[in-house]
C-alpha cells in the first residue's frame, strides 16, 4: 500500500482533526501551527516529507479566515506593499516547494528537528532583538535609509517564503520576527501581513505538491475544514490575549516537537 493510500480510522481522524483546529488558531495568533500538524501526520503513518507537504495544505485555508479576520488592518495598508510582499512570496514559496520535492527523504528527516529548533529560538529571541535594534537606532545621530531598510525586508521576506515552501513549520513565527525586526511597530498589523503572505506562498507551493502528487489527500480535506475554523476562531482571538502568552506558548509548542523529533530520530 502506498503512503499516500494509508486509511483513516477514528482515532487518527480525531487526532488530525484536533491538530488542524489548534494549529489554524495558532497560526492567527502568532504562528507554529505546523508544530502540531506535522507531528500529528508523522504519528499516523505518513512519511515525512508526504506529511509536510500534507501540512502545508492542511494549514492553507486557515490562513484566509485569519486574513479575513484581520481585514480591517489589512486594508489600512498600502495596495502597492501588499501586492510587492505577494508577489515576493509567490516567487519564494514555488521556489521553496520545488527543493523540497528533490531534497532526499533521509536528508530532509534528519534536518527536521533542527528547522523547527532554528524557528523556535529565533522566535523566543524575537523582543530582545527588536529591543536591540531599537536602542542601536535611536543611538545613531543620522536616521537609517528607509530605502535600505525596505530592500533588507525584502530580501528577508523572500528567504523566508523559501523556508516557508520548503518546511512550513514555524513559518508564521519567522515572518513575525522579520516584520518586528524590520521595523513594525503594531503586533496587528505585523500578524495581518504574516496572515496574507503565509496564505499567497501557501496556496502556491501547495499548488506545486499537489502537480507532483505529493500530498495525502484524505487527511488533508479532513484537516482543511478543521483548520480554516481555526484561523477564524484564532484571529478574534488574536486582539484578547495578551501577547507574553501567545509567545510564551508558540516557544513551549516548539521546544516540545523539537524534543520529540530528536527522540525519534
């Protein structure tokens, strides 16, 4: 039987479909909801490359209840950024989806660990060095190029949506680091746009497992529906918490898939 072909009895069905709502709420509020769905598919059975790729379809259509959910921030930017930072993204996710898809299965497993590791502690040190950069700012006598300053989020945005189309594991948190680390102030602002880039590079790496028959369809339909509520659900949620939680959890999320893989390696 085939990996893709593995059946879906009542305790996976559960399991997957639990994983996607948490993990489409999560990915509203600050991102890792791949933390849950890419350990949730390994533990049934799904090699794992199968399984990222059936991951960053599950968590796709959450990200447009989340971006639906922050419309409001959305539409106070600029068209002419949106459409830069989508096309960037686009570019980025094809590019990250192809390497994935010619990245060996031993390779790629035994670097999985170390990714969500990488994403996890860049997160975790996410306010120490926006508090940095700040400080270093504001000692300057002369004010940075914003022109400089706009080509390093570019260049970052586009590495980023690489990793992204590669491993979507902690994809939200990277894009929430780069977006503090470059400037932006409004945590809402910051996850609104991690909401819409993360949809635009989702939908077309998915778009590139899918042509190579990459994906487990069952588990990703059920997990599709569970995690578009959860986005909806995590993005009202996203103004109410308070974000020393949100981040605190996101870290303890991460450390413990970390942990888990490097015990199953």
């Amino acid at each position: 039987m085939s990996a893709l072909d593995l059946p879906l009895n009542l305790s996976h069905l559960l399991l997957l479909s639990a994983s996607a709502l948490g993990a489409g709420a999560l990915n509203a509020i600050a991102g890792g909801g791949s933390f849950l769905t890419f350990p949730a598919l390994v533990w049934t059975g799904l090699p794992p490359i199968v399984a990222n790729a059936t991951s960053a379809v599950a968590v796709s259509p959450g990200y447009l209840g989340s971006a639906l959910g922050f419309r409001r921030e959305l539409a106070e930017l600029p068209a002419a950024r949106r459409h830069a930072e989508a096309l960037i993204c686009a570019l980025g996710g094809l590019a990250g989806a192809g390497l994935l898809l010619v990245t060996p299965a031993r390779l790629f497993s035994a670097a999985v660990p170390w990714l969500l590791l990488f994403a996890t502690v860049l997160f975790a040190l996410g306010p120490r060095l926006v508090a940095a950069r700040r400080a270093r700012d504001a000692s300057m006598s002369a004010p940075s190029s914003s022109s400089a300053s706009l080509r390093v989020q570019r260049l970052g945005l586009f590495a980023v949506a690489v990793y992204g189309g590669y491993f979507n594991g902690g994809l939200g948190i990277l894009l929430m680091a780069l977006y503090t680390l470059t400037g932006e102030s409004s945590l809402n602002t910051a996850n609104a746009l991690k909401n819409l880039n993360s949809l635009v590079l989702s939908l077309l790496s998915v778009a590139a497992f899918a042509w190579a028959g990459a994906v487990a369809w069952p588990q990703a339909l059920v997990m599709m529906v569970a995690a578009t509520l959860g986005g909806f659900i995590g993005a009202r949620l996203a103004r109410r918490l308070p974000a020393a939680w949100v981040r605190t959890g996101v870290v303890l999320t991460g450390l413990a898939m970390t942990a888990a893989f490097l015990m199953r390696g």
